[in-house]
C-alpha cells in the first residue's frame, strides 16, 4: 500500500462523513456518487478527499474531506 502524509498548513476545516447501506447497494451508491466527488474535487478550497468502503464491514463507506476554508465558508457555500 501506497501512502502519502498530507501535511498543508493551509487546511482549516476536516469533514469526516460515515454512512451504512446495503451491501447489495455499494455499486449502485458508487455510481451515482461519482459526479459528486468529481465536483468535489475540483473546487479549488478541496485539498484532499478520500473514499472508500469497510472492507472487513460491508457497507460501510466513509469519506473524509480537507478543505483550506473556514466551518462558515463551508455552509455558506456548499
């Protein structure tokens, strides 16, 4: 495996996001949540976005996003 250290001192805000579905809909969710990621990264405040799935707990798919603006920016925005 492959890892890097993000160290960005520009980074002020880390959204961690967890959610559980069906192991059937992994696929599906996965598809559909491609064009978000794609927006995602492409908005020039995104420093980094990791995805991936439990793969000891199926279902189970966490993503975690650094951004290089403030909690305030974030909701206004987004």
């Amino acid at each position: 495996m492959d890892t890097q250290l993000i160290n960005d001192s520009a980074i002020q805000l880390i959204l961690t996001v967890k959610i559980h579905i069906s192991p059937e809909d992994v696929e599906s969710f996965f598809s559909h949540f491609q064009s978000a990621f794609d927006a995602v990264i492409k908005e020039p405040e995104c420093r980094y976005f990791v995805v991936g799935e439990d793969v000891q707990n199926p279902g189970v798919i966490t993503w975690t996003e650094g951004w290089s603006e403030s909690v305030e920016w974030f909701m206004g925005v987004s």
